[in-house]
C-alpha cells in the first residue's frame, strides 16, 4: 500500500510539472502574440526616421558647439557632421536607422512588392553615413543619391498601394485595419512629390 500510495503521488508530481510546463509554453506563446501584435513595420520605420532625424540634429549641433565651424555658409548635414566627434554621432545614429530600414523591409516582405527599397535604403544611408565627403565625396554623393532615390520610390510605393486599396475598397494586408487608405494615399503622394521635387531641384542645382 505504501508503494502504491508514493507510485501514485509520483505520477501526480509529473503531470503537476507537465501541466506547469504546458501553461509557461503558453504563456510564452502569448507574449510573442502579443509582440507580433503590438511591434509593426510602421513602429519600426518610426523609430528608425526618429533616429536619422535626431541624428542630423545632434551631430550638426556638436561641432558648432565645439566651434569647429560656423553655422554660415550654410552647407549639407554630412559636412557639418564630418568633424570628431560629431562624425561617431552621425555614423552610430544613421547606421542604426539603416539596419531598421531593412528590418521593416523584411516584416512587409510578403505585404508589398516594394518591400525590397527599404534595404534600398538602408543601404544608402549606412554608405553615407559610413564615407565623408571629406574622405571621399564622389562615394558619398552615390551613397546619398541611393538613398534619397530609394526613398522617394518608396514613398511612391506606398502611395500605389494606398490608392489600390482605395480603388478595390478592400481591407490591404499593408494597413491596419482602422487606417483609411484614403488618408495614407493623400499623405504619403504628398511626400513623394515633394522628395521627387526636391530631388529633381538638387539635380538642376549640380
């Protein structure tokens, strides 16, 4: 009987620590559900522009603090950033923002055909950031000239995306569904006709 009683508690404790298993492997499941839900390529292209944006203001800031150039003439980010080291902040930060530019790409991957411009772009970026003008400025224009020409492709993408969803009324796999394509078509067309103008500008410019 005493067998029997600790054979039985034996097996009590073993289902105990498989059911204890089972609700962490669910519990598990459901914080990745929960991530997957809450993190979005929108997130991620967000708080990549928030860094590239922050980083184009510091690292400026920092060599005309340090009065190692004036303010005037006024000239570009990457000249202002080429100085140490403001050059560290600039490179950090944009290569930083380039790296989530192609982790969005790849989680919109299977949403959009133009997934593929946001390494485009992340690719530019890093270059840019990567070459001074002052250490090479004919690969640093290239560099530039990626990025600004993969973004504003991009932008354009999105916008033809926009604007399907708009002409079939359909729910798009690329927009939540509380996002009035309408909204995204006519913000996102604006921004791809102003980088395309500004653009076409520098290139009348050279």
């Amino acid at each position: 009987n005493t067998h029997t009683h600790k054979h039985g508690g034996g097996q009590q404790d073993a289902r105990a620590q498989q059911n204890r298993g089972t609700q962490t492997d669910e519990q598990n499941h459901e914080v990745k559900r929960s991530l997957e839900a809450e993190i979005t390529a929108g997130h991620v292209l967000q708080a990549g522009s928030g860094i590239g944006g922050s980083t184009c203001v510091i690292a400026p800031l920092i060599t005309l603090a340090l009065h190692q150039r004036s303010l005037l003439p006024l000239a570009t980010v990457s000249v202002y950033s080429k100085y140490y080291p403001a050059v560290y902040v600039f490179r950090v930060g944009l290569i930083s923002c380039g790296v989530l530019y192609w982790l969005s790409g790849i989680m919109i991957r299977r949403q959009t055909e133009f997934w593929w411009l946001c390494l485009v772009m992340g690719v530019g970026l890093q270059g840019l950031s990567a070459v001074s003008p002052s250490e090479n400025n004919s690969v640093h224009v290239a560099f530039a000239a990626i990025y600004f020409v993969g973004g504003a492709t991009f932008l354009t993408g999105i916008a033809i995306e926009a604007y399907r969803a708009c002409r079939s009324k359909m729910f798009h796999p690329l927009f939540k569904r509380e996002v009035k394509p309408q909204h995204v078509f006519r913000v996102f067309w604006t921004l791809c006709v102003f980088c395309w103008c500004c653009l076409l500008g520098v290139i009348l410019e050279v």
